[in-house]
C-alpha cells in the first residue's frame, strides 16, 4: 500500500506541498509571536511607572491609543497562539496523539491564561481610568491606586501563563525529539526552553526576589529554541517521506 494511500477509510496523509504549506503557516505564526508579542508588552511596558499610581494613570490616560493598541496586540497573540496549537497538534499527532493533544491543551490554556491576564488586566485598568460617574465613589487617588494594582498584578498572573507555556514546550520538544522528521537537536532545545520557563514561573512563585536572575535565565534557554525552531518550519519544513512513514505507522497501530 502507497504511503500516501488511505487506510481502511482513514484520511490519506497530505502531499508533501500540502504539509509543506502547514509547515510554512507554524512558522510564520511562530515568528509572528516573537515580533508581535514583545511589541505588544513593551507598549503597555512603557507607560506603567512602578510604585507610582499617579504617574501611571496619566500615562494611560495621555496615551490610551498606544494603551489599546498594545492590548490589540496582546489579544491578536491569543489567537495566534490557537491556529498554531492546532497545526502543530497536526504536525505531531503522528509521534503521539495524546503527547499531541496535550501539548496543543497546554498552548491553548497558555493562550487563554494571556488573555486573562494581559488583555483583561488591561481592561481594568482603562475602566478605572475612564471616568465613570460611579468612580466618584472613590476617594482622590484610589482610582489610580486601582489601575496600578491591575497592572501590576498582570506580572503575577504571567507566571500562571509560563507554567501552561513550559509544558507546552516541554511535550514538544519530546515529541520533536521522538520524531524523525525534525532534528534532535531542536528537540533538545524546545525542551531546554519549556524547563526555563518552568524555572523562572516556580522560582518568581516560591521566591520573589529571583525575578531578574531568572528571566535572564528564560531569555539564554527559550530564544534559541523557540526561534530556530520557528525558521525551520518556515524556511526547511519537515521530512515529508520520514512524517508520513510516522502517520502510516500511527494509522497501524490504532486499527
């Protein structure tokens, strides 16, 4: 039986133009991320002064066009982060379908988690900016005081997100690793980078101070990784023969 040929009525795997176009799209949504997303916070970034409720609420305020259009961004990430979680659940689903399926899980609660945490933390804070009439209930500065506190609890809540993100990345590094038809080596480093962000949530969590220590420690493990994983999805793409040996034998061993 032909490779690509359907087995007692499964689908038969995609042409090697067909997975080469799946491949593409994960890679310009996984380079989109790190174009889009570091934009997105640094906006937001720039007008949050630590410790200064003030000063912060008329940044907002001065600047609630570049405000929303950094929590654009951060919302377009979530939906970014679903249309990749399911391509690579494709990708992968050969190697293992509940490794698969689990990774794609974690990505989407990751996705979910950000969007709690960046858009609606935001969403807060231009509420309590916005001058409502029932805002006069509170005292000179406690409004203020409210959209510092939302702002400053998102950094709290993006732990949450790089725990979901970590295990992502861990499961598929594995599943890279196990493959076949993606080197080893972006396995290794997939998984390198899924543990540093484990690190850096659990550390921060356990131990506040380690914050800056550890990020530098996220930044060395997860850019390699996540980016050369990324371009070679885009520019190289996946063993098509190799991947549809794994689909066949996939389709096989659940008969």
């Amino acid at each position: 039986m032909s490779a690509t040929t359907a087995v007692r009525g499964r689908p038969a795997a995609p042409t090697a133009q067909r997975l080469r176009r799946l491949t593409r799209w994960a890679g310009i949504l996984y380079l989109a991320i790190f174009v889009v997303y570091p934009l997105s916070t640094g906006i937001r970034g720039s007008l949050v002064v630590p410790g200064d409720a003030a000063a912060t609420a008329e940044n907002i305020r001065a600047g609630e066009g570049l405000f929303r259009l950094g929590m654009a961004g951060e919302a377009s990430i979530v939906l970014i982060e679903v249309a990749l979680a399911a391509i690579l659940y494709v990708l992968f689903r050969p190697v293992s379908r509940a490794g698969s399926f689990a990774a794609a899980l974690s990505r989407v609660a990751e996705g979910v988690v950000m969007a709690a945490g960046n858009v609606f933390t935001s969403i807060l804070t231009l509420v309590a900016l916005g001058g409502a009439g029932y805002l006069t209930a509170f005292g000179p500065g406690q409004a203020e005081a409210l959209a510092q506190l939302f702002q400053d609890a998102d950094g709290s809540i993006i732990l949450v997100w790089g725990l979901f993100f970590g295990l992502s990345l861990v499961i598929t590094g594995w599943l890279a690793f196990r493959s076949g038809f993606v080197p080893r080596v972006l396995g290794i480093l997939l998984g390198l980078a899924g543990v540093g962000y484990l690190v850096q949530s659990f550390g921060v969590l356990i131990h506040p101070g380690l914050a800056g220590p550890l990020e530098i420690v996220v930044i060395v493990l997860a850019v390699p990784g996540e980016l050369l994983f990324g371009l070679w999805l885009l520019i190289k793409g996946v063993d098509h023969a190799a991947w549809t040996r794994r689909a066949v034998e996939a389709d096989g061993a659940h008969l």
